[in-house]
C-alpha cells in the first residue's frame, strides 16, 4: 500500500536569445574636392609688319631738298661759279694776248656768246624710294591647366554587437510530499482502534 504520493511541479522559465551580430558599414558614394585651374594663352607682345619708305634720295633727285643740303648745294654751286670765272678771264686773257694774230677783242665775245650749252638727257627722279621692313612679331605664352580630385573615402566600418541570453522564471519548481495513511502508534497497541490479536 503506497502512504506517500509525491507531487512534483517543474520549474516554468522562458529563455530569449539574442544571438550575437556583426554589422558592416560601407559608404558606396565617395566624396570629393575638385579644384579647377583653367588654361591661359597670354599674348606677350604684338608688333605689326612695319614698311619704311625713304624717299630722301627721290625728292632730292627732283630738286626738293632740305636747309642743309640746300647750303650745301649753293656753297659748291658759288666754288663752281667762281671757278669757272676765273677759268673764262685767264682763257679770255690769253686770247686777247694773241691779239697779234688777227684776234679782236670783239671776236673773243662773239665766240662766247655764241657758245651752246652742253646738254643730255636725264631721267627723274633718278633714284627710286628706298624700302626697308620688319616682321610682324606675335610672342605667347600658354599655361597648362589641370583639374584636381581630392577623393575622401571613407573607411569600412565593422561593429560587433555580442549575444545575450536572457532567463526569466515564471514558475518556481515545487514537490508536494502527500501522506495517503494513517497515523503511526507505537507501540501498536497505542492506536485506538487496536484489538488485540487472538491467541
């Protein structure tokens, strides 16, 4: 005959489990700093085609001079006149010593007067107009540009965030002891129901 019945009551929990993650961080869209230096053609210096014409000589040539040369000119033209003076006197002088020679004085001045000049033929102007030129002349200068990046990419980030288990008792475990007899005597015959055994 069972006297005990043993009653046993388990323990309720609930456990919650977080498991333990590593997340990954990464910036797909780069950013960046352009800096920009445009090209630049400097022109230096322009100089255009220069022509010189002189035309000194020409308008000389024509008789068109200037105060110097004009001096110039009448101071050889009067050594030339005095010159050819003193030449014609020192001629007419020696003709008229040869008076002797059936020589008057009136063919000698006759012979003068009918003297031609002597004449040719020139060209004006008998010099052409002198030319002379320079180049044009254009000087540059190029300066490269350039185009710069400044990327700024940002590192990959790995973040570790660990697990944890979480217990939570609803229920406390129990064992609940019945006792399915009667009470114990001792000596037996202490119970009040004993009756004593026949002999």
């Amino acid at each position: 005959m069972q006297l005990l019945q043993i009653t046993t009551t388990p323990m309720k929990y609930e456990l919650e489990i977080e498991p333990a993650r590593l997340e990954y961080k990464q910036d797909f869209i780069p950013s960046s700093d352009m800096q920009n230096k445009p090209a630049k053609l400097n022109i230096d210096k322009i100089k255009n085609t220069e022509v010189k014409i002189d035309t000194y000589e020409a308008r000389k040539s024509l008789g068109i001079k200037n105060v110097a040369d004009l001096i110039k000119q009448n101071a050889e033209k009067s050594k030339e006149h005095i010159r050819k003076q003193m030449r014609e006197y020192v001629e007419i002088g020696q003709e008229m010593s040869n008076i002797q020679d059936s020589v008057s004085i009136a063919d000698i001045f006759r012979s003068k007067i009918l003297e031609q000049p002597q004449l040719y033929t020139a060209y004006l102007p008998n010099v052409g107009a002198d030319l002379s030129w320079s180049p044009a002349q254009l000087d540059l200068s190029y300066e490269a540009g350039n185009l710069d990046y400044n990327w700024q990419i940002s590192g990959n980030e790995l973040t570790y965030i660990p697990g944890s288990v979480r217990v939570k008792i609803s229920e406390l475990a129990s064992i609940d002891i019945e006792y399915l007899g009667g009470p114990l005597y001792f000596p037996p015959s202490a119970a009040p129901d004993y009756e004593e055994p026949e002999a």
